[in-house]
C-alpha cells in the first residue's frame, strides 16, 4: 500500500478533507476523529490507501495551521519519503519499490 500514488495521494487528500472538517465542523476532539474517518474512506473512494495519512487529517483538525504552507510541507515531505524509498529499492534485490508508480 505504501505506493507513491498513496502515499502522496493520500496525503494530500487527508489534509483537504482535515481542511474541510475544520471549516464545516471546528476545532474538537470530535471533528478530528470524524476527519480522519473521512479520510479513510475518501482514500478508498480514490484508490489511494495509506492508513498513515488518515492521521493527517486527524493532526489538521485542532492545529489549524495555514493551509498553504502546510501543504506545502506536506508535499514536500511525501517526496522526500518516495525518493527514499526508491533509493533504498533500486540495489539487486528480489523485492524492488516501487511496485507501481500510478
């Protein structure tokens, strides 16, 4: 599952729908645990799955930071993370990431 596509992807998708949350439902307790469930199925919907990134949306809900610079960061580390793990993939071994790349 951990894939670029649902890694960044979902990602991506956990922050908009933490965003949305956020705007229609406030800052509690309640409202993240109801994003992070979104998310979760928001991620199913569009074939991304990565269980980690529900709590994307689960952390966006009571920090309220800007949107922008968030998902910038956001963006930014997803990469990174891929990158590494296509470094770590590519000496000869019999299992090699990633397995698809969309």
């Amino acid at each position: 599952m951990a894939q670029p596509r649902s890694v960044i992807g979902g990602h991506l998708l956990s922050a908009a729908v933490g965003y949305l949350v956020l705007a229609g439902c406030g800052s509690s307790t309640w409202a993240a645990v109801l994003a992070g469930g979104i998310a979760a199925g928001a991620m199913m919907v569009t074939r991304t799955p990565y269980s980690p990134a529900a709590a994307t949306a689960f952390i966006v809900v009571p920090q309220s930071r800007a949107p922008l610079r968030l998902l910038a960061l956001l963006t930014s580390a997803t990469v990174v993370l891929v990158a590494a793990g296509v470094v770590a993939g590519r000496p000869a071994r019999a299992t090699r990431y990633p397995a698809y790349w969309w």
